[in-house]
C-alpha cells in the first residue's frame, strides 16, 4: 500500500452515523459520529424506520466533515449485520463517493469491527490485538462469543438466544422509568446500590457458548411486579451483577477450554466498569491478558469500519484493489468459520 494510504470508512448499521478517516492503518484523523439518541429516546429503542432517515438526512454531511477536503484512496462501509435501511444508505453513499473518486470500495463485518477497535488509543492504532484470542461482542444488537484463531479465522462459538445483553439493560432501564440508553443510566444508579440485594438469575446454559438475557429481564419485571418498595439502585446493582458475572464466566470458561492467553472486549456494553473490572479481575486470576476496547471506541464509529477494511487490504493481497463498485449489504451477515 502507497504511504498516506487514506481509507474513508462510513458506519450506519443501527442508531450512529459515522464516518472517519484513517491513514496508514494507524492515524485516526477524523472520526465523525452523528448520534441519533434524541429520535429514539422517547421510545426506548431503535425504531427502524426513523433510523433509516436520520441515516439518509446526516450522512452527507457527516461525510463530508470527515473528509475535510481531504483525498482518499478507498472507501469502506459496515455491509451487516444491521438494519437494512441503515445499511443501504451506507451503501449507497459508499458506492457514491467511490465512484466519484474513482477508488475501490470495501464491505466490512460490522463485529468485525468491534473487536478490532480494542486496537485504538488516543486516536492511533497503538494496542494491536494478539491471536489466538476468545473474543466477546456485547452491545445493544449482539452478543457473541467467538475463538479467533488468527486474523480473518473465526469461530463463532455462541450467541445470544433472545435479548442482547446491552437490549436487556435498555429495557430494564424502561421498566424502572430511567432514560434510553439504559446501560450507562442503569450503571450510574448501580454504583450505590448492593450487588447482592436480588438473586437475579445467571443464565448458563450448560453445554453450549449461547447466552440468554430475557429471562433475567423478565425476573426483574417480576420483582417489581411483586414489590411495592424498592429500591432501584439496588436493583440496578444486582441486575448488572447478574448480566456481568454471566458474560464473564463464559468468557472465561472459553479461554480456558481453547487454552488462550488473550481475551478481547468490544461493543457498547464494554464500556460497562463493572464488566470492564471483573473481566480483568478473573483474567489476572489466570494469567490471561484482557484487551478492552477504549470506552469512546465502545459504541458504534466509522474509525472501526476503516480499521477492519485497512486489515481485510492488508491481508487479502493482489486483486483486493480490483474496483468493484457493487457490494451488496446483508443485514444477517457473519463472520466466516474457520471450521466446525
Ligand atoms: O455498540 P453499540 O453502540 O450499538 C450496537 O451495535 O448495538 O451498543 C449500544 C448498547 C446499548 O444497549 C447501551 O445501553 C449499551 O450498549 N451500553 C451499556 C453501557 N454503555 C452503553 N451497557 C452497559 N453499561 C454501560 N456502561
Ligand atoms: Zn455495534
């Protein structure tokens, strides 16, 4: 790749539209990120349709911030998993400026691009991720667990079966009438609550890597259904209690099974404190290293979109600059198995 290689990378799989520039695979020299909280708060989640056009009324504009005027040698947008509203117009506005520009176009796994933003700090790519890893994906929309055994070489080994575990704190946070998002406001009120004032489940579901959520929630709804006083820090505490232990029991359990050293933390919720110290907490304990993402890179950005693209150029050797202008977008996309 030529020096100042420039990727302008665009995200707009669910609620942010972003768009950010990176040169060399290394320098974040803008990262925009238009948040589109305001038109969702009220109902307490994403509404797809109202995405779709806060999506097709920013991205214009968002992009041509990031750019700055700048040149740029490749365009690369999140193709899914999102909604298919949002991704269209990424698309779109992708295949747009890079035919314009005469530069070739890449589709990103947006997962993809959550682990590998554990690789940023202060705006460079600084902390490259070590493999084999077990990464864990938690956000809003997904929660995975996968065993990475080099670049590119996944395996998903579980998922979750109904709510993610950033969806159950959104609606945890609208049964106790706090705001949307629910993670940091449900995380902000557990600070001065008791951890263990509710036995709430821990789902483990023995056997498999999948996770399960709802039955958390739907044990809080409960408890307040069954409760005439309560106290909602308390509640908050232990509900995060139970999702956090959940996620890294799990977590952990993987890595000793696959007998990994590194463990990797990306999406919304990995901006979590409690998350953040427990996985660390346990990974000390057995001598595995865990890499979480920067909080300001937790949730979603276009810096994570370029980044991915950087290493899928990077890796996919010649022919990866043949100019095709028509990728499609696939809004159940996954990322590719390495084998059974
Ligand atoms: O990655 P993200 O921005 O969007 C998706 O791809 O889904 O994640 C947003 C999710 C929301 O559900 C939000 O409540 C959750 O991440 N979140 C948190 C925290 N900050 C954001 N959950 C728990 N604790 C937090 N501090
Ligand atoms: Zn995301």
């Amino acid at each position: 790749m030529k020096k100042d290689f420039a990727i302008l990378g665009i995200e707009s799989t669910c609620d942010e539209t972003s768009a950010a520039l990176l040169v060399d695979g290394k320098k974040l020299v803008s990262n925009v990120i238009y948040s589109q909280i305001e038109e969702h708060k009220k109902y307490h989640g994403v509404v797809p349709e109202l995405a779709s056009r806060a999506h097709a009324a920013k991205i214009a504009t968002v992009i041509d911030e990031a750019l700055a005027g700048r040149d740029i040698d490749c365009v690369a947008f999140a193709r899914g998993p999102g909604l298919p509203g949002g991704l269209m117009v990424g698309r779109v506005a992708a295949q747009t400026l890079a035919n314009f520009k005469k530069v070739p176009i890449l589709g990103v796994n947006h997962l993809e691009g959550h682990l590998f933003a554990c690789e940023f700090e202060d705006g460079e790519v600084k902390n490259p991720l070590t493999f084999p890893l077990v990464a864990l994906i938690v956000s809003g929309g997904h929660t995975e667990l996968w065993h990475v055994k080099n670049y590119g070489q996944y395996k998903v080994l579980g998922r979750t079966r109904d709510d993610a575990a950033g969806e159950a704190f959104d609606k945890v946070a609208k049964l106790l009438g706090l705001a949307y998002p629910g993670g940091p406001q449900v995380s902000a009120q557990a600070l001065q609550g008791r951890r263990d004032a509710v036995d709430f489940p821990r789902p483990l579901l023995p056997g498999t890597w999948d996770f399960s959520f709802s039955g958390i929630k739907t044990a809080v709804s409960y408890y307040l259904r069954d409760h005439q006083h309560i106290s909602v820090p308390d509640v908050c505490a232990s509900f995060e209690q139970a999702v956090c232990e959940t996620l890294v029991k799990k977590t952990m359990l993987a890595a000793e099974k696959y007998k990994v050293k590194h463990i990797a933390v990306g999406g919304g919720v990995a901006a979590n404190s409690l998350l953040r110290q427990m996985m660390v907490d346990e990974g000390q304990k057995r001598g595995i290293a865990v890499h979480f993402v920067p909080r300001k890179m937790s949730s979603d950005n276009a810096a994570m979109i370029a980044l991915a693209a950087y290493k899928q150029l990077q890796h996919a050797g010649p022919g990866a600059f043949e100019k095709k202008w028509n990728i499609n977008i696939n809004p159940n996309l996954q990322v590719k198995n390495w084998g059974k």
